[in-house]
C-alpha cells in the first residue's frame, strides 16, 4: 500500500464524521455552529503562545498550521498538509471549526476580541485571517444558568 493510499485509508473515518454526518445533521448552521465548537474547544485546551497552537493542530491530526504573515492587529495562517488535501479532494468542507479554535486561541493569548475567517486561495490550503481590537479586551464568555 502506498502513503497516500494509507493516509487516504486514515482520514476516512474522520471524513465521514466531519464532512458528511455533522453537516448533515446541522444543516444551514454547520458553520456557525462549528466555529463556536472550535472557540470552546479552545478554551478547554489553552495555548500560552502560537508555537503550542501549531503543536496542537498537529497533535490533533487538523493540519499543518504556518504563520505566514502578522501586524499589529492581525495575523494570518495557513493550514495544509495531508489531511487538508484529503479533506479538499473529497468534498468542500467547511473550515470553522479550525477558524473559531485559532480565534479564541489568538483572543486569550492577546487578551482582545479576535475574529477569524478562512479561505482557500490555494489549490490544497486553507488561508485564515485573524484580527483583533484593541480597543475591545478579551472576557471569558458568561455561563448563564440553565433551567
């Protein structure tokens, strides 16, 4: 079996679950949906800096993600590698589970309100954009009780 064969045969599973069955099942919301998921995901597990949240993505099998470029009040990624071609080879997925994730990541680590959006200008990556206010700081989501 060859390596792409055998990473094709790995990501199989993960495909089906994440761009066949959660947005068939969340429908017109998977988006937003998936960026909020990301946003607490990454409250669950914290980065100190961007070097830990690129170690997290490999770790967590989303991808290869790259600083490619940063200013005052943004930052750009780009995420790729194997599971991101195999990803955008099978369907057109969704990437906001990644973006949200980055967002809420970038917001605890700045300590300002952070937005994420992605895109795909490249054949086989996903770019995302993030910026941030600095007149806005960053508060942890309120948890309000349920009844």
């Amino acid at each position: 079996m060859s390596d792409n064969e055998n990473i094709t045969q790995n990501l199989f599973g993960y495909r089906l679950i994440r761009d066949e069955l959660i947005p068939d099942l969340l429908g017109n919301h998977t988006k937003d949906i998936l960026y909020w998921a990301g946003k607490k995901l990454a409250r669950n597990y914290a980065c100190s800096n961007e070097g830990e949240m690129i170690s997290f993505f490999e770790r967590a099998e989303w991808g290869v993600l790259t600083i490619i470029k940063q200013k005052n009040d943004e930052i750009h990624f780009e995420l790729s590698g194997n599971v991101i071609e195999e990803r955008i080879t099978h369907n057109d997925p969704v990437f906001t589970l990644e973006a949200g994730f980055i967002a809420e990541q970038i917001a605890m680590i700045k300590q300002y309100q952070t937005e994420a959006v992605y895109t795909r200008k490249k054949k086989n990556c996903v770019q995302i954009e993030l910026k941030w206010d600095q007149k806005d700081p960053y508060s942890l989501p309120s948890r309000k009780a349920s009844f």
